[in-house]
C-alpha cells in the first residue's frame, strides 16, 4: 500500500511540473500573439498611409510605374 501511495504521489508531482511548463508556455505564446497583433495593425496601418488613405482603392489594383 505503502509503495502505491508513493507512485501516485511521483505521478501528481509529475503532472503538477508539467502543468506549470505549459502555463510558461501558454504566457510566452499569448505575448508572442499580442506582439505580432500590434505588428500586424502597424504594417496595415502604414499600408493604407501609403496608398494615400484613398478610400475604396486597393493598392494591389495600382499599377507600377513603369507602365
């Protein structure tokens, strides 16, 4: 009885460890997330300045200038 207890207590120690090294990873990925969110909204926001905040253009319908 004595060495089942002793498995079962390895076992949560275990599962407790590997809990808290996904809850480390789960904080790294969420910032990981937000940093690229902010990242993503500046490269738009840039984007649309531009092409000249010209509403209802796409700037992939503009032609280069070389044509």
């Amino acid at each position: 009885m004595n060495d089942r207890v002793q498995r079962l207590e390895e076992k949560v120690a275990y599962l407790e460890r590997h809990v808290t090294e996904q809850d480390k990873v789960m904080l790294e990925l969420a910032e990981t997330l937000a940093r690229l969110r902010l990242e993503l909204q500046t490269l738009r926001e840039r984007q649309t300045g531009a092409a000249g905040g010209a509403a209802g253009e796409d700037p992939a319908d503009d032609r280069p200038p070389h044509y």
